[in-house]
C-alpha cells in the first residue's frame, strides 16, 4: 500500500517513522509548500518523489492512501480532492475549520466509497478502550458528568508551528487544537451521546502580549447531552499555573480518571477504595501506531467498523462551532 503525505513537518514526519513499523506500507511521496522541506523529508525516509502541490500527489495513480498534515485551513480542499480522486484519506485533526466542511468530507467518502478517518488517537490508548467496555458493561453506572483539562502552561506553538497562532490557518485555539482530541474521547467512549446546548468563556490575556495571537490563549466551556449527562472543559496554551492533562467521568457506581494514570474509585462494604489497573503506555507512540495499524487494516480489508467515522468528526466539530458561538454570542447556545 502506497501513501501520499501531505505536510512534511513534523506530524509528517512522525508518521513516515510510524509506517517503517507496518508491514506492506511505504510512504511514496511528501509534499509541501516549502521546497526544501519535502526534499529534506523524502531524502530522510528514501523516497524519491517530492511536490510543493498536493495536487500532483493525489493525481499518481499509484497512491492508495492520502495523509494530510497541513494546517487546518486546507484540510478541507485537500482532502475532498483525495476522496474524488479515489484514495483513502487519513486527515490530521481537527476533521476542519467548521463544521459545514466537515459534513461535506463525510458526504464526499460515502460517495465515493473510501475511507476517511480522523487523527483521534486517544480513542487508541489502551486506558480508553478498556474504560469504554467497563462503561458498555455497566460497571461504572450512569456516566452523568465528565471532566476534561488539557490546559500547558506555557505551551503555545511557535517557530514554524506559528501558523496555529493564525485564526485564519488554524480556525481557533487550545479548543479547537488539544481539547478537541478529549471531546472527540469523551464522546466516543460514553456511547456517542447526542450534544443538545453549550455555554463558555474564551480568553486572550496572556496572547495578546505575543506577536500575531489571533486565537484564544485559553477557554473554559460546559456542553450538556440530551441524556442530561455534562461535560466541563477547561483548555489552555498560556497559563500561570501548571501543565494538567485529565478526563474524569463520574457515574453512579463509580468514578474514573482516564489521565495521567488510570484510576477508578468506587464504594465497597461503605468505605471508598481506589483501584490502579496497570498500563504501561507511551503518551505519543503506542497510540499513534495503533491507530494507523487500524486506518490501515480498515483500508485493506474493507471493515466498516472504523473508528472515528466521519460522521463523528461532524458532530465534534458541531460541538466545536457551537462552544466559539457561545464563547462569542455569551449565551448559551444549542447545537445544530
């Protein structure tokens, strides 16, 4: 099988190193708008073909497979191209700038009978698969409030990771680049749950004082689902205060955090008892290799059951859509 990637930075990068790991996948091709880039990304990985037009890379018909890892603002061009051309599609998060976009790509490869699968790798630790069946099987009770933090300190791209700091390349902040992947988590592993109203604040205090900052620097949101269950976001690049990478799901038999150690508490013989099941996973590699090893097997063998579907990218980013409406409107707003 035969990949196109599309953006040679380093989320390109990472997944050319990720596919040396999959037996009967080769990276063909790199593309970038920097030149030098793509040359230097094909000469490090031993490929022979470079473009600075994605165009001429979805045209070689010897392609299967199509990876997009440009900013955000082309996911949506480059990627419907992709599917009309007849390749598979494995795009970066978010799905895109919006949520039109979204259902546009969704429609795209129902048409035309491909693959399109979103970057969501925390679907693919081994913490969350195995909290999603504890869930299915009842053990946890009604999950009725979720929690999630992914809030850095310090942690706003800069350099050539710039471009996130670009409203118009990047679509948003924090919310849209990091809290997006525990949305999309949360969502997944509480049964796909149907999103019904959303309120939140954005902020750009700390932003502002930087160069070209046009996204928030951090935003604090609730969503509410049809079943009653609520979910609470905090997300930040810039904060006085530390790092903090959590998801907590509260349910009536018990509570679980998912990061940054799986930990499930729960009432027995009335005294409350915490349980450590051991997982030794790596943040970055282990899920990352899992989830394209599953793009991957889907695209060979013609599964059905993928994971994320596209219509999940459509409903994440919904979610997306409403909380910046609400963050600007200051109301609450329903989710179309």
């Amino acid at each position: 099988m035969k990949v196109a990637i599309i953006g040679a930075g380093g989320m390109g990068r990472f997944y050319a190193e990720l596919i040396k790991d999959i037996e009967g996948v080769y990276v063909e091709s790199f593309t970038d708008v920097n030149e030098k880039r793509a040359r230097d990304a094909a000469k490090s990985f031993g490929v022979s073909k470079y473009y600075t037009d994605w165009r001429r890379s979805i045209e070689d018909e010897e392609i299967d497979v199509v990876i997009v890892t440009t900013p955000v603002k082309f996911h949506f061009e480059i990627t419907v191209n992709a599917l009309d051309m007849g390749k598979h599609v494995l795009c970066e998060k978010p799905p895109a700038m919006n949520a039109r976009e979204a259902e546009e790509m969704a429609r795209r490869a129902r048409e035309n009978n491909r693959i399109l699968m979103y970057a969501f790798q925390y679907r693919f630790f081994r913490s969350s698969v195995y909290v999603r069946d504890l869930i299915r099987k009842g053990h946890l009770g009604e999950i009725y409030r979720a929690r999630l933090h992914y809030l850095r300190r310090y942690g706003a791209p800069m350099g050539f990771g710039g471009w996130f700091r670009s409203r118009e390349l990047a679509g948003g902040g924090p919310l849209i680049d990091c809290a997006v992947h525990l949305i999309d988590l949360i969502y997944w592993i509480t049964g796909r749950p149907k999103p019904k109203v959303v309120f939140g604040v954005s902020y750009n205090l700390l932003g502002a004082k930087m160069p070209k900052f046009e996204v928030e620097d951090s935003y604090v949101g609730m969503v509410i689902f049809e079943n009653d269950m609520s979910m609470v976001i905090e997300t930040s690049w810039l904060q006085n205060w530390h790092d903090e990478h959590t998801v907590i799901l509260y349910g009536t038999k018990a509570g679980v955090r998912l990061f940054p150690e799986l930990e499930m508490v729960t009432k027995h013989n009335e005294e409350f008892v915490s349980i450590k099941p051991m997982f030794k996973t790596d943040l970055w590699t282990d899920p990352n290799l899992s989830k394209l090893k599953h793009f991957f097997e889907v695209v060979e063998k013609g599964y059905t059951d993928i994971t994320p579907t596209p219509e999940d990218g459509v409903i994440v980013m919904r979610i997306i859509d409403a909380l910046y409406r609400a963050a600007e409107e200051k109301r609450c707003t329903e989710i179309d």
